[in-house]
C-alpha cells in the first residue's frame, strides 16, 4: 500500500480484503467467481427481487408482497409459509421498496415528533432518555421517526403545519401541559398520541405519578425522616410536576401531621439554598425529576453536606445517563414501556382502530442507599450499598 498525493490510498493488485478472493485492482472491485458482497445466498452483483424470494420460498410474487407488506395475517396465510418467505428474504438480503410501499398502501411509514424548544435542548435527562425510547420503539416497528423541533417562540400553527404536511402517517407528542399543539392536532383530524400528560385530550400513555411519590415518603417516614420538602423547577408547563406535588402534600398531611414545604425554583444553587435557609431546615427533599435531583446532589456534596447523612435527596425518573441510579434513590419511570404503548397507540389509531383513551404504567422506587431505620439517631450515618 502506497500513499497517493492528497488523494487518499491506493491499493496495489494484491491487497486482500477478506477471506474470499476480492481485490482491489487499481481502482476497481473485482469478486472472484462465486463470491459475493452481500454473504449467505444474496446473489453476486445484483440487487435481488421479489421474484427472487418467491422462487426460492417456493410462493407466488404476489405472496411475498403480501407476507412483506404486513398483510399476511389478515388475508390468513399460514404462518409457516409466512416464516419461509421471511427466511428467504432474509438469506437473499431482500428488502421492500419503501417508496413503492408507501404509494401502495397510502402511507409514509414515518411517525412525527413534536418537541417544544425546552425538550430538545439536551442531551442528557428526561426528554433525551425519552427521545431514544422512542426511537428504539419505532424502529422495533419497523418504521422511521422525524422529529421535529420547535425553536422558543415558535408558533402552534407553524409547528402543527410541519407535521401535518403529508410526510408523517401520525403525531407523537410529550408532556404538552399548556401546550395549545394537542387541541389543533384533533381540530384537523390528525392521528395523534400523547406520552407523559394525564391531562391530554389525546389518547396517551402515562404513569401513576402519585403512586411513585406516595412510595417516596412512605420510604422516607419509614427510616425517620420527619421534614421533607417538595422542590420543582419553575415551569409554564404544570402537568406531572403539579400532579406530584399535590400527591406530596396529600402523602405529607397524611403521614406527618403537618402542611409539608414546596419550592419552585430555577436551578440547583436556589434549590439547595432554599431548603438551607429554611426555619426548622427539612431533613429530606423529593424532587419533581433525576435532573433537579441529582444537580443538589453535586452542588451538596461541594459544599461540604452529607448525603444522604445530613439531607436526603430523591429524584424521579431514574435516568441512567445522568448517573442517578448509581447514587441516588429515585422514582424508576418504565419510558420503554411507555415509548413503545404510545407508538402501538398511534399505529392502531393509523388503522382505524380504537384505542382507549388512557394508559397508566405503575413505577417502582428504586433505593440506592441504606438509609437509617426509625430506630437509629438523627444523625445516624448511612453508607451507599
């Protein structure tokens, strides 16, 4: 091998790519007689067709649309021809055209994402975890996603014009809140799910939220803890956050005696200095999200606070990109549950079937530390399992 000027790298006659004979001549690819790019039975040095997987399935052309097309099962062929045509498409490396699927059946196979400016602008947390259920959702269905990403500002009629062009078969929303995107979604007749908002006028997918923070303060009373405080980032989107505050405030009378502090705050710094400042000081703060959580977590730690010696954090959501799960107790959220119930949602609807209105997944606390028991001291140390 020899370099080429600034043209990149030439190969001489014998440079041998593989375990077969192919060469790279000059700038040429030659295969040897029997050898193939595509492995297994693809054909050498052509592309192979559907008459092709019928031939070698044994099944007429038409049959392999069918069976590929996904329509096998309504038309009630038998599912071991179904898996023979399946084999030998799969040993051919045939795949169906997407363009001609699509002029056929009327459909793109292509599923929209809606996400608002403060949804996409990360990539770690909450939206970024649930961005890639999704995708691996969709994909699973053998279907492509287009997100669309809503600049601040932009208006519910443009973004709701991006979606609707004919090029996405449905809408995939998350969290919408006070978002007006929803209600011009089912003024036209768009086929649309929402994931995350229990107050959706879509059919949606989401989780018991005051189950989750119900377990929170049942674990905290249960290992002594006698003040915690709700901290949420301020939002216009009210939603889960708000449905997790009343659910806290319920848990709090219940189980203390007593109305229990809440915090709206901007970040982590005014988070953590809120609760400091406060008159008895909470022993413990339930944060509305993994991102709020694990920021005090970070910000405590530099300044010296003992957790979860001193103060207590619990987070939600459980989002292992943000190292959560490793230290802190949090609120597991099932987002590949969620992700891939909203999307057979959305196909079904495509279909013309009915779906039901509401979804509701259970959530796990998941506890990363030993905490004290109601038996020890207040200031009784408690190590990381």
């Amino acid at each position: 091998m020899e370099r080429c000027g600034s043209r990149g790298v030439r190969y001489d006659s014998n440079t041998v790519l593989g375990k077969s004979d192919t060469r790279l001549e000059g700038k040429s690819l030659r295969l040897a007689s029997g050898s193939s790019m595509l492995g297994g039975d693809a054909m050498a040095g052509k592309r192979p067709t559907r008459r092709d997987v019928a031939e070698k399935a044994g099944v007429a052309p038409s049959t392999v649309s069918l069976i590929l097309g996904d329509r096998s099962e309504a038309l009630g062929i038998a599912p071991a021809t179904r898996q023979r045509v399946e084999d030998a498409a799969k040993a051919l490396g045939y795949y169906p055209n997407r363009h001609i699927r699509a002029v056929r059946s009327g459909r793109t196979g292509i599923l929209g994402l809606y996400l608002r400016s403060d949804q996409w602008g990360t990539s770690t947390g909450y939206w970024a975890a649930m961005r890639g259920a999704l995708e691996r959702a969709v994909s699973e269905a053998d279907l492509q996603l287009l997100v669309h990403c809503a600049p601040e500002g932009c208006l519910t009629e443009e973004a709701f014009a991006r979606q609707a062009g004919g090029v996405v078969d449905g809408v995939i929303i998350l969290n919408s809140g006070q978002d007006p995107i929803a209600n011009r979604l089912i003024e036209t007749g768009m086929r649309a799910v929402e994931i995350g908002d229990r107050f959706s006028p879509l059919p949606y997918v989401a989780i018991d939220d005051a189950s989750g923070v119900v377990q929170t303060m049942e674990h905290l009373a249960a290992r002594g803890y006698r003040r915690p405080a709700f901290v949420n980032f301020q939002s216009p989107y009210e939603g889960n956050p708000r449905q997790r505050q009343e659910a806290f405030l319920e848990a709090g009378r219940r189980l203390f005696g007593e109305e229990s502090v809440c915090l709206e705050v901007r970040d982590e710094v005014q988070a953590l200095d809120g609760i400091l400042a406060l008159d008895p000081r909470p022993d413990a703060a339930v944060c509305s999200s993994d991102e709020l959580a694990f920021g005090m977590l970070s910000l405590a730690r530099s300044r010296g606070i003992r957790v979860p010696e001193e103060l207590a954090l619990v987070g939600f959501d459980c989002i292992p990109t943000l190292g959560a799960t490793l230290t802190m107790t949090s609120v597991c959220t099932p987002m590949g549950d969620m992700a891939r119930l909203g999307v057979q949602k959305l196909l079904d609807l495509i279909e013309g079937k009915a779906v039901a209105a509401a979804t509701i997944l259970p959530v796990t606390l998941f506890v990363a530390f030993r905490e004290r028991s109601p038996s020890d001291d207040f200031d009784a140390l408690r190590t990381a399992l």
